[in-house]
C-alpha cells in the first residue's frame, strides 16, 4: 500500500530565531518597565503561535497580562502593526520577516525529500527487475543444457547486460567531488553501483547541492566524506539543506524583533 506523503511546507514551525544582541541593543526595548518587556515576550509568543494578533485592544490587554495598564503601554503597541495578509489582525514586522524565512526554508527541505524519495523508488525497482533478469536467465540456461550441444552453440542467447557506470562515468564524478581522496577505492565502489546514466545524473546533481551546504564548506571542507563512503552509503540520496542568502534586516524592524 503506498504511503501517503504529509506536505509539511505549510506547517507552522514550533519556533522562531532570537537575537540577544538586538534585543539589548533595542531603543524601544531599553524604554520598557520590566511588567512591559514581559508583556511584549507574551505577544510576541502569541503572535508567532497564531500568526498574528487580533486587533482588539480588550484581547491584547488580557494577551499581554497588562490589563488596564495596556492603554498607556504605547510603547509596546508601536512594536506591531497591520498584517500584510490577515484583516482585522496585527503583528511584528519582524516576526513577519523569520516566517517567511523559515516557510522557504520548509519547501527547499520538501523538494529536496520528494527527489531523494524518487531516487529510492526508482533504485528498488532497479533491484526488483535485477531478480527478474536473474530468474529468466537461469530458466534460459536449464532450457540451453538439455538440448544438443550444437543446438544450444547455434541458439544460446547472451544474458542482458546490466548498464554500468564505466570509466566515463567516474570519471565524471572524480572530476565533480570535491575531495580528492581514495581513487581506487573510489572507483570499486562506483563498479559495485554500476549506476545507469539517470542515476549517475543522480549523482551528479546530489554532488552540486552537497557542495552547497555548511557542513561541506566549513573548514576547507574538512567534514566531506571521503568518496568511497559516499559512493557505499548512497548519500545522494540524502535530502540536502541549502542555506539560503542572508535577507539584511530593514533599518525600521529592529527588536520590534
């Protein structure tokens, strides 16, 4: 029975990044009484959980634990404004950046499960066809002995031949992995695989996104598997994360967070 595939790129994520240095560094923040600062962590709680705020300020005042001091707490209502997307809703233009954020970061990572799950259907099936071809073969080769030898010389069939990877084929990937470590070994492994051409397009791609990624650029590349284990782990068929570019915060959404 196929397994029905859960789309997480839409679901909320149970946390948001906190700067401390922005925090403390936070003009609007510095002129808040400590009942104040503890009200603007609890919306701010309150807006991220909920993606937004209603607009209401008997809510809000219940939200914050301000109470009747919410209509002199002004300076903790500038820390939010209209939601861009929700009538009748406020919230904090930065929490609004580090949603979006993290919502493009959730659909890379769903891409990237989608690609790795097709790698892994396509090579069982590969596997499945394999004991087929191996089935027929020996049903060939019963059916070949017992028939006369000049028979089976003149009508013998030659087994299929399973696509392999070759010499081109690795060459490729040596010349794409960035650690050049274990060539011959390398090359077993690539022979044990013997990839087909989708495949080692596979490969190829997984190669380009894992250099992409922090744990492959971090110290000169100190932490990249040596080819062999990669090759015998089949690590590209693991989902990568790509570090996405830095969006520089706006001048005017300070912490405001």
């Amino acid at each position: 029975m196929a397994r029905a595939r859960i789309d997480i790129s839409n679901r909320a994520t149970p946390a948001f990044q906190f700067y401390p240095n922005d925090w403390l560094s936070s003009l609007k923040v510095a002129c808040m009484t400590p009942e104040q600062e503890g009200a603007y962590i609890h919306l701010l709680c309150h807006d991220w959980a909920n993606d937004g705020l209603p607009d209401d300020p008997a809510i809000l005042a219940q939200l914050s634990r301000l109470g009747d001091k919410w209509d002199g707490a002004t300076v903790v209502q500038n820390c939010f404004e209209k939601h861009p997307h929700k009538n009748g809703f406020i919230t904090n233009k930065r929490l609004e950046i580090e949603r979006e954020i993290q919502t493009n970061n959730r659909k890379q990572k769903s891409k990237s499960g989608i690609k790795s799950a097709k790698s892994r259907a396509y090579m069982s099936q590969r596997m499945l066809n394999g004991r087929s071809t191996d089935v027929q073969r020996n049903a060939n080769s019963s059916s070949s002995s017992s028939s006369s030898s000049s028979t089976s010389s003149t009508n013998k069939k030659e087994p299929p031949i399973s696509p392999k990877g070759g010499e081109d084929g690795f060459e490729k990937f040596w010349k794409a992995y960035p650690r050049k470590t274990g060539k011959g070994k390398a090359f077993e492994s690539w022979n044990k695989i013997k990839p087909s051409q989708e495949v080692q397009a596979q490969i190829l791609q997984a190669i380009a996104d894992h250099c992409k990624t922090e744990q492959w650029k971090k110290e000169n590349g100190q932490y990249i598997p040596f080819p062999a284990t990669w090759l015998n782990q089949r690590r590209w068929e693991d989902s990568t994360e790509i570090i996405l570019p830095f969006v520089p915060r706006p001048k005017d959404t300070e912490w405001t967070i």
